[in-house]
C-alpha cells in the first residue's frame, strides 16, 4: 500500500508541476532582418498559455525609432523558405495592436489569442514592421524553424 500511495503522490505531482509549466512564458529573442532601418532594434517576446487555451503574447522592444508607429503580426510560414521563417513571405495569422515607440525608442505590445491561429506552421514568426510602410521589417522573432 505505501509503494501505491508513493506512486500516486508523485503522479499527482508530476502532474501539478506540468499544469503550472503550461503559465510559464517562453522567452523568444527578436534578430535585426538585413536591413538598415533601426540598426539597434531587439527585444523579446514573451510568450505565454493560459489553462483556458488562450496565448497572450507581449513583445518588448528597445532601439525603435523615437515617435514612429510600428505594426506587428505573427505570420505562418510562407512559400519562400522552409529553414528560415522571417524569410519565408508567409501571410499574416494574428495581428498586435499597433503602438508608437516613445522618445528613448522604448515600446511594449500585448495581443491574445487562441492557440490554434498561432500555433503550428501558422505561428512560425513574429515581424515588427514600419506601420506606414509593411515592407520594412527590422526584427523578427522565430516561433518555429522548420515546416511541419
């Protein structure tokens, strides 16, 4: 009996200690595209579930243009590449509100969304654009490396 009760205990908390991983967020480092626009642009991604199913994701960005307002989206993985997901071209999946960097270029954006429009192929990147000009893309995080 007491080898049963020990096994279920540490079932249980295995179990608890998997519940509380799913709110812990995942941290995801923006790179600078090949591009000379914001040459000090980085921040992260903070990515996290809810046990709803919900994902809530803020980026936080430093070395933006003082003033300019930006766009971001996530984006699945487009037809142009299956290695690189910022290089891929693929359509948007789930867009951040948009926000203004203030006058150290400093921004923070949150946006929530269900898992499935962003998880899978259909999350594979994060592009911080210009938003009055969406060809300019001076960071991307990576979700997902590879198709599939």
């Amino acid at each position: 009996m007491m080898g049963k009760t020990l096994v279920l205990v540490t079932g249980m908390v295995t179990l608890l200690s998997a519940c509380t991983m799913m709110d812990q967020p995942k941290s995801l480092a923006f790179r600078h595209n090949a591009v000379t626009a914001d040459p000090q642009a980085a921040g992260t991604a903070q990515v996290t579930t809810r046990p709803d199913g919900m994902v809530t994701t803020t980026l936080v960005l430093t070395g933006l243009t003082p003033g300019k307002t930006y766009a971001a989206h996530y984006h699945a993985f487009g037809p142009d590449s299956s290695t690189d997901p910022c290089a891929s071209n693929g359509p948007v999946s789930v867009g951040f509100p948009s926000f203004t960097a203030d006058a150290s270029g400093r921004a923070t954006t949150s946006v929530s969304s269900e898992m499935a429009r962003i998880a899978g192929d259909l999350g594979a990147y994060i592009n911080v654009h210009y938003a009055d000009d969406l060809k300019v893309v001076p960071v991307c995080a990576p979700i997902k490396m590879t198709k599939g």
